[in-house]
C-alpha cells in the first residue's frame, strides 16, 4: 500500500489531463481514430454482452410468455408491470433487499474500521492476525453459505448452538426463525475483512507528520481520531460503503444455499425473487418487468453513487 | 497545528508523577489491545479452522452433539470428493477461469492504454459507460441470456460462460489497470520514442515491464470472481459444463450424511483462491477497490 506515489500520479495526471486538452482541438481525423482502436474491441464487446440483453429485457417485459407453455406469447403492454405493483411479495423482497443490503455494509463496516485501527498498531505477529482476519473473504461465498448454514447455524448440531448453550440459551432454529437475520451474519462475516483492508489502507495513508505535529500540539489518541484520522478516512469508508453496496445488493449465493428465500418468500431479495420467478415458475414477462423495474431503481440510487465515485477516484480528463 | 508549538502538557508528568508510570501504563494498554486483537482474528477466522476441521472428520463425528473438537483425522473424505467425478468441474472452472481472464486482459490492455497513455476524448464518459454496466443487476439480464443461450444451443456450454465471465471482469480490469498505467510517467515513453523505438518496441520494453505488476493484480481480481462465479454457472449450466461451485452443492445428498465431505469439497474448492489471497494481500486491496487505493 505504497501511498507516497498518490501525489505524484496526481501531478501526473494533471500534466496528462493538460496534454489531453490540448491534444483534443489540434488532432486530426486520422489520429482520433488511431486513438480510438485499442478501445473499441472492449466497448463493443461490453455493449453487446450487456446492453443487448437488457434491451431484450425490456421487449420481454412488454409480453406474456412462459417457456412452458409456447402459445402463450403476446403482446401484453404494461400488464406485467401492473402486476408487479399488486405483487406483495415483491414488495417485501425489495425491503429484504434493502434491509440485507445496509445491515450488512453498515455493520461490517463498523466492524471493519475497528478491526483496522486494531490492525494498525505494531504489534508481534501482526502480519499473521491481518491473514487471518481477511481469509472469510476470500473463502468460496457458495462454502461460506454452506459453512454457515450446515456446521455452524444448524439447529441441532451446529456450532453457533453449542456455544450460546455454554451460558444457558435454549438451541434456536437460525435459518428457519430469524432468516434474514441468518443471512446478514453469514455476510457480515464475509464483507468485515473487505472493509477492514480499505479502511486500513486509508489508515497508513496518513501522513506521518501530521500524526506528529497534533501529539506535539497536545491532541490526545481520542481528539486526533476525531480531527485527523476519522476526516482522512472518509474517502475510504465513503468508498467501502459503495462497493460494498454494489456487491451485496445483487446477493444470491447466501439466501439460494442458506433459506432458499424461505421459510416461504420471508427471506427472498429481488435477486432470488426474480430467479424464482423466471426459473421456477418459467414466467419470462414478469421476471423480466421485475428485472427493469430493479434496473430503474439502481440508475436511481447509482447516478447519486456514481458522482461519489467519480470523486473518490479523482476522474479528469 | 505547527510542530514548533510547545507542548501544552509539558508540566503533566510530574503532577501525574505519585501514580503509575505513563510509560507502563501505555505498555499495557498496548498488551490489552494486542490481547484483543488475537481474539478477534482467531474469533473471525475460527468457522474457516472449523471447515477444514470437518473435512477430516468421519461424517458420525461431523454431525455430533456435542459437537467433536478431538477426533482422528481421516483423509477418507477428500478421496471420496477426488474420486467422486469432481475432474469435469474442475476442468470447466479451469477452463472458464482461464480463458475468461485471458480475454479480459487481451481487451482490458488495449483499452486500458486508450483511456490514459494515448487518450482518446471523454475519457470519463466511457468510463462511467464501463462502471455503469457494473452496476447493472446481473438479475435484470439473466432472463434474455437463457433464453436466446437456449435458442442457439448455447445452455450447458462452457464458452457460454467464458463470454459472460470476460464481460463481468472487463469494466473492473479496464479501471483497474487505467490506473496502473496512469502512473507510467509520460516522459518515459517520450524518451524512447526521441531514442528511435518504434511504437511497438516502446510498448513492448518500455511499458510492459512497468505496468507488469498491474496486469498481474488485475488477473487475480479477474481470477477470484470467475472461480467463484455460482449464478450464471447454476443457470446456464447442467451437466456437461457445470464448475466446481455446481460441485459443491451437488454434494448435499438428500440420503445419508454428507457434512464431512461438503467441507471438505468447499476447501478444496476454496484454496485456491485463499492461498492467492494471502500470498497477494496488497495487489488484493488494490484490486476490490478497482484502483483507487494504491
């Protein structure tokens, strides 16, 4: 995590940015497209693999098909979107999603700024504990799924049980009793180490100096976390924050392999509704008018993220 | 804030001087904190020590209440998952993996060069375009990718994912290593083209070697979502093409007790992503945060 060099790539980048302008009113035709070659391979790809499908979402969203049933495709206009408001499965599977998501991200992130400030003292062995503490990311999330639900949140042989009884808790049926709560542990334990790296890369970003100078000036452990550390961090945890967001939203795994959406559709997120819906009930049309319904939300909620990203990584021309 | 600014504490000591030593007491706060942070790692890491305690167990143990902290390993189970047909997932995830992150950086490379050394206009509009099919819920185009997979004979092929897979790596690699070669310094590359290099010799003795340690990183990020890939892998494949997270749940047995030999699947299945993992910790910052943490 070398961070000395952020100043000189940014001056860097100015310098680019400066040639970049300069270039875009002096280049001719033949040169922009010269430019334009390397990138076109990847932006066409893209646009074909993901744009297209989407559009093909859309036209779906529009009729009533079903795969099991070949006759039944027509045209439909907005049906299947009037659907989706009366859906209140729908409904509880945006709030579990919504619920899943910020539990999650807000509560590994927590954990993830303790962790780092933790981590960023010396102490022997750190390297160590650091391994260790960043190994549940890095687990398979199908066998962290399956690791929570079958050895650990079991009801009658899992670990997590055996340990609540030590001090006298009746065993719990986790999975079937609190299923989304089950769910966000299982990822909060995945996203804590996630989050504890970002916050701890922001953490010895800070310059040495200025750590220095407040304890001169008399700034106790407690006032430069508030006045230096914690606004130095920010752009870490704004940044943890938002992709944690993008990741856990689209959560699958966990709740297909902890609850399958269970117990009935109490756990479902859109994610695992819409798989439902299209792959177990074969309805292409309101899978699909879910799919663009979830779309629209998201370029909502993301157009907002987006800026913030854009600030966060510093993107000039 | 200036460092000359004299300490305005400077008298506290000896006021404090009757008590315990600041010194002392600083060292064992520090042996507390030290204390709690090996509880914490040991307490995080404790269900990863419980899988692949499990893995060596024999099933009665596994399922035990209570349950079995001292048992006699047996390697009983990892012959069973190595002898049970695990071969064709492992070769369809080997192929999928691979291919997709060699693809990813055939195209990411080039492009990445596009948007930073030789820059074409609106930059970042085509990387928000990039960023923003990130963003696109994977739910919202699995419907028509079935369905038109289904109409070409595509389901259950393997090329079918490493298409989907190179297409979910590229924005994250494109970003990713614009930032690597953002920080090649421009006076670089001028140089060797003053010294005569052709363009291709620059690329090729000049950049490459620089942006090395980049494309390296982006691999691994490219490598860890592919390998770990299950939604598209459980919609579009059956049999013929399944990967090795299909294996993992194929496991779970509706006859008999199976925990043993699911732990032991999903370690395996897991090691090679954790054992890259630790070995590229910092590349592995670098890469989740798509660049933007160096």
């Amino acid at each position: 995590m070398t961070t000395t060099t952020v100043g000189h790539a940014q001056s860097l980048r100015r310098a680019q940015s400066s040639r970049a302008a300069r270039d875009r009113h002096t280049l001719p035709r033949a040169e922009r497209w010269r430019r334009r070659g390397p990138l076109l391979p990847a932006l066409i790809f893209t646009i074909v693999v993901t744009q297209i499908p989407f559009l093909v979402t859309i036209w779906y969203s529009l009729r009533s098909r079903n795969l099991l049933n070949p006759g039944s495709d027509q045209f439909v206009g907005l049906a299947n979107y009037g659907d989706i408001v009366l859906d209140s499965t729908f409904r509880q599977a945006a709030v579990n999603s919504v619920v899943i998501t910020l539990g999650c991200v807000v509560v590994a992130m927590a954990l993830g700024i303790g962790l780092a400030l933790l981590l960023d003292r010396s102490f022997p062995g750190r390297s160590v504990a650091r391994t260790l503490l960043i190994t549940p990311f890095l687990l398979m999330p199908v066998a962290s799924s399956v690791l929570w639900s079958m050895a650990i949140l079991n009801p009658t042989f899992g670990l997590f049980n055996w340990t609540i009884g030590l001090v006298g808790i009746d065993p719990v049926d986790w999975t079937s009793t609190f299923p989304v709560l089950s769910i966000v542990m299982a990822l909060v334990w995945q996203w804590t180490p996630f989050m504890m790296l970002l916050v701890l890369a922001g953490l010895q970003a800070q310059p040495k100096d200025v750590l220095e100078a407040a304890q001169m000036d008399g700034a106790g452990p407690g006032r430069t976390f508030v006045s230096i550390t914690l606004p130095q961090l920010r752009r870490y945890i704004e940044l943890g924050l938002l992709l944690g967001i993008i990741y856990v939203v689209n959560t699958f795994d966990q709740i297909y392999l902890m609850t399958a959406g269970g117990p009935g559709t109490a756990s479902a997120n859109l994610p695992f509704y819409i798989y439902q819906r299209a792959f177990l009930g074969f309805d292409v049309g309101q899978a699909a008018a879910m799919g663009v319904v979830v779309v629209i939300a998201t370029i909502i909620v993301a157009s907002a993220a987006l800026r913030l990203i854009f600030r966060s990584f510093d993107v000039k021309e | 804030m200036t460092a000359t600014a004299p300490p305005r504490d400077a008298g506290a000591p000896a006021a404090r001087a009757p008590r315990r030593d600041p010194a002392t007491r600083r060292r064992s706060t520090g042996m507390l904190l030290t204390t709690l942070t090996w509880i914490l790692a040991v307490g995080f890491f404790f269900p990863v020590a419980w899988l692949a305690m499990t893995a060596f167990k024999q099933e009665a143990e596994a399922q035990s209440d209570p349950p079995t902290f001292f048992f006699t390993p047996t390697l009983d189970q990892f012959r069973a998952v190595v002898e049970g047909g695990s071969g064709t997932y492992v070769l369809n995830s080997v192929i999928a993996t691979g291919v997709s992150t060699l693809l990813v950086l055939l195209l990411g490379i080039p492009a990445a060069y596009a948007l930073s050394i030789r820059p074409v206009e609106k930059v970042s509009d085509v990387l928000f375009f990039f960023i923003s099919t990130k963003m696109l819920p994977v739910v919202a185009v699995i419907v028509p990718i079935y369905v038109i997979a289904g109409e070409i004979h595509a389901l259950d092929n393997i090329w079918t994912l490493v298409v989907l897979y190179t297409a979910m790596n590229l924005p994250l690699a494109v970003w990713m290593m614009r930032s690597f070669f953002q920080e090649v310094p421009a006076e670089v590359l001028e140089a060797a083209a003053m010294d005569g290099a052709g363009l291709l010799k620059t690329l090729r003795s000049v950049l490459m070697p620089m942006v090395a340690p980049g494309i390296a990183a982006t691999a691994l990020i490219c490598v860890i979502f592919a390998w770990n890939e299950f939604f598209f892998a459980l919609n579009l494949t059956a049999s013929r093409a399944a990967t090795v997270p299909l294996f993992i749940v194929s496991t779970m047995t509706s006859e008999g007790l199976f925990l043993a030999r699911l732990c032991a699947a999903a370690l395996l299945a897991s090691l090679p992503v954790i054992l890259a993992g630790w070995i590229a910790q910092k590349q592995l910052v670098r890469g989740l945060s798509m660049g933007a943490i160096k």
